[in-house]
C-alpha cells in the first residue's frame, strides 16, 4: 500500500494534462479509477480496508485486492509519462529535467526501433536543453549517441568532432560527479542507522573534502558543486566546528544565486537547515528565528522538511526557555490537517514535545489552564511504558528515560523512582559507555544520586557534583550527539530537578 500511496501523491489529478490509463474519467467506474480516487483522498489507508471495501464476502479477497494493487501500480507507473510538466507550480529547473529525462528515453526507444532520423533530431533539440540546466548524464548519453551517428553512420567530420568534444568533457564531469556522490554517501551511511560520531569519520570526511577541493578547481557543474558543499558541510558538523560549518554553507548558497534558474528550493533548504542546526549549539538565539521562516518559505506545509524544520523550532525554543511560545507552535503543528497522516516516528517526536510541555505545567514554568494537549498523551501511561532500548532509538529512548524520573519526582513518587533505578543503571552500563552518549551517561548517575541521597537537596548535590563536573567538562556544543538526544539541555533540567528537592530525608 505505502508504495501506491507515494505512486498516487505523483500522479494526482492536477499534475496530469493526458492520462490514457488512469485519472481521465474514461475509466471512472472501474476498480482501478475507485482505488486511485481512495488513495488520493485519503479515506483507504490499509490493506485492510481496501479488502473489505472491494472484495468484501470473497474468501480470496487478499489475493483479489493484491491483484488490484499490483495492476494499479503498472497503470500508474504507465502515466509518469504524460504528467504535464508546463505548470506554474514547476520551476524552470523541474521542467526542464522531466522533459530532458523523458525525451531521452524517446530517443532510445526510437533508436532501438531504427527510427533513427527523428532520434536525431530530437536528440539533439534535447540536449541543448540538457546544457544550459547542466543535467550531466543526460549531456553524455545523448552526447555519445550523437557522436556516433555523425561518425560512425553519416561521416560528418566537424559535428563528429563536436559531439565527441562533448563526451571527452561530460564523461570527465560525470565521473566527477560520480566521487563526490561516492564521498558523500560513504560519509553520510555511517550515520543512518546511528547518530554516534566515529573518530575515523572525521579524519575521512576531511580526506574527501580536500580531494574534491582539488577536483572542483577542474570541474564545474549545480550537481557537483552541491554534493561537494554537502560534502564540507559534514566534515565540519562531525568535528562539531559549527562556525566552518556556517561558512560552508553560505558559500553554497552564494553559489546557488549564480547559477538561481537551476538551484532548486530543497537545495537551499538542505543548507539552510545545516545553518540553522549550527545556530542552535552556538545559541545564536538571535539569529534562529530569521533563519527559521526562511526555511519555511522554501517547502510545502505539512511536507516531511516542514515538520523537520519544527522540530527544530521547538529544540531552540526550549534551549531558550521560551516555553509558552513552544506550547503555541505545539498546537499550531498537531493541529494541521496533514499531522495524523504523519510517519509514525515524526509523530513520536511530538508526543515527546507534549510531554516536556506537560512537565513544564506541572512544575510551574507555563500555565496550561483550561488548555487541552494532544488527546493520545496520559502521562500514567507514559509513566508506564517501557522504552524498547533499540539502537536505532537510543536518544529517544534515553530521553523517556529522564522524563519517567522528572514526572515521578515531581509526583513525590520516591518509591517508584527507587523500583526503577536497579534497571536504569543497568542500561547505563550497557548503552551509555560510548562518546556520543557522554552527557546522557553524565546526567543518569546524576538521577541515580537521588534515592542514593534519599533525596535531600544538599545530599543529592554533593554525591552528583562530580559528575556535574564530567557534564560541563563537555559542553553541548562540543558533544558528538544529535540534537535529538537532548531536546532539553541537562544543565536545565538538573536545575529544574534541585527545585523539587528539599531538605527532608526520604526513607529509601
């Protein structure tokens, strides 16, 4: 189903000017028209309810709706090619690589057919076309294709020449292109399934930056130079150098205004979030902002990078103790219309931000009377569910952690944080021990220092002082964690800890 409902988000009815296949109305009682009509207007989300819906009574109605998907799927993959790319909505940019890509495989069906003529002809009016957006694979297979047919079937000296000019430079280009994309990429897969930074990755990521430095002095192109920038860019986010990392990205998106009928918003948006992320550990509180609507003016509401970008207005405004506003920027996104189709773990990040607002209220620092958060969070539950400890979820998972504690310890809930601190020493042994966990490891054996002090303020203070100490040996700044691993800085939350302490000892 997931794979037919990004097939139908492509293919909608705005964005198709001749669909023979699905979408045209000709169809409009058959099972396929019904399916595509479901799926883009959200009201047949599961396998489940498409089931039911078509083949309900069958005994083989899995089989039959599976049949239905699979043939739906080859018709809608039939009418990519006849989504009309002359709108308004389409950039230059898109036009021009949708038509460029389309046109190409043109010529290649019409070559493998012998209609050799009107592949040259339209070869050669596309690739024109494919030079000034610089689309390089395009430039070169049609390059070569032309060179061929100018040398090898009509003998004309001089296009010959020409073409094969063309492949001698694209194909270095491309191969060009083809390292940036392999350095990226080799930098960027250890951080896919883990947020920690490797020691080795920052002395790669600066072998690759300087390679391509050299490179990009041969070669010119939008697509080199952005995976490049990219490249830069992370060599100095691992190494946590945010003021370089700030830098890079401004040159990238100087580079982008040179060359504005090519550069492509989610381009702009990739940097400007890199700038903005470094903005946060810098606490450029100042600037944030700013950089957040610009962000914000380069994407969709309710697109993936929309909801990435709020994520990391509620990090700012927590680090900035601005806890009413983040309550009301809260509202505004699970409020929005595309919020409950959201992926699962887009919505986990926001019941966490719930639940950072519901403490905030419970221990003074935003009034939320008469207000109603997200109907799904009870804080017993929250209390009570247990975290799955995958690596994959290591900061999230580290993060519910903590919250348990802060709500049980503002409940006066001793008891219950005593029950659990057997089994959350043990996690610390085991998944706090590396560099990218330092401050979390730092702040647990804080926690743990509560029932060991039985909670008395002055107790607690000096049993965990050393390891207040190890917290600040390493300041947020400089910690290779991602974001996500501390929402809300520890240094904050310990204060907000010592204020529902006092100076009663509690019988542990």
């Amino acid at each position: 189903m997931e794979e037919l409902k990004a097939l139908v988000k492509v293919i909608s009815k705005n964005k198709v000017k001749k669909i023979e296949l699905i979408g045209d109305g000709s169809s409009s009682h058959s099972n396929y028209q019904k399916l595509y009509e479901k799926i883009s207007d959200d009201t047949l989300l599961t396998d489940e309810e498409g089931e039911a819906h078509f083949f309900a009574g069958s005994k083989n109605k899995a089989y039959y709706f599976s049949r239905l998907k699979k043939q739906l799927n080859e018709r809608l993959l039939n009418t990519l090619f006849f989504i009309d790319v002359n709108q308004p909505n389409f950039t230059e940019y898109q036009k021009a690589y949708y038509s460029c890509y389309k046109a190409a495989t043109a010529t290649k069906i019409l070559l493998g057919k012998h209609a050799r003529l009107p592949a040259v002809k339209l070869a050669e009016k596309t690739l024109k076309h494919a030079i000034k957006f610089e689309l390089t694979d395009i430039i070169l297979l049609l390059s070569k294709d032309l060179r061929f047919h100018y040398g090898g079937i009509t003998g004309n000296r001089s296009k010959y020449d020409y073409y094969n000019n063309l492949v001698i430079q694209y194909a270095a280009l491309f191969n060009a292109e083809l390292l940036a994309e392999e350095y990226y990429t080799q930098i960027g897969i250890n951080f896919i399934n883990s947020a920690a930074t490797k020691p080795e990755i920052i002395a790669l990521s600066e072998k690759y930056s300087n390679e391509l430095s050299q490179l990009a002095k041969k070669h010119d192109s939008y697509w080199f130079n952005l995976v490049c920038y990219n490249v830069f860019a992370a060599r100095y986010e691992i190494a946590n150098d945010y003021k370089n990392t700030i830098k890079v990205c401004e040159k990238a998106l100087a580079s982008f205004e040179q060359k504005a009928h090519i550069a492509t918003n989610i381009a702009k948006f990739t940097f400007l979030i890199k700038i903005l992320t470094a903005q946060i550990y810098l606490k450029h509180f100042d600037e944030i902002e700013g950089s957040i609507h610009k962000c914000l003016s380069l994407i969709p509401r309710g697109s993936m990078n929309w909801y990435f970008t709020y994520d990391f207005y509620m990090i700012y405004l927590f680090h900035s103790r601005q806890f009413n506003k983040a309550f009301e920027i809260f509202k505004k996104v699970t409020s929005d219309s595309s919020y409950k189709s959201q992926y699962k773990h887009i919505s986990e990040h926001w019941i966490i931000y719930e639940a950072f607002i519901q403490y905030f209220n419970l221990i003074g620092k935003i009034d939320l009377t008469g207000e109603k958060l997200h109907q799904k969070f009870r804080i017993s539950k929250f209390l009570n569910e247990v975290p799955t400890y995958s690596k994959d979820k290591r900061g999230t998972n580290i993060t519910i952690i903590i919250l348990q504690i802060l709500f049980l310890l503002q409940q006066k809930k001793h008891g219950e944080i005593i029950d659990r601190m057997e089994s959350l020493q043990t996690y610390t042994h085991r998944y706090l021990r590396q560099d990218d966990t330092f401050r979390s490891n730092c702040f647990i054996k804080m926690l743990l220092c509560l029932p060991a002090a039985s909670f008395h303020k002055k107790a607690v203070l000096r049993k965990a002082d050393k390891y207040w100490k190890k917290l600040q040996s390493v300041p947020l700044e400089e910690a290779n964690q991602s974001t996500e691993m501390e929402i809300v800085p520890y240094e904050m939350l310990w204060e907000f800890v010592l204020e529902e302490l006092d100076e009663k000892w509690y019988g542990v």
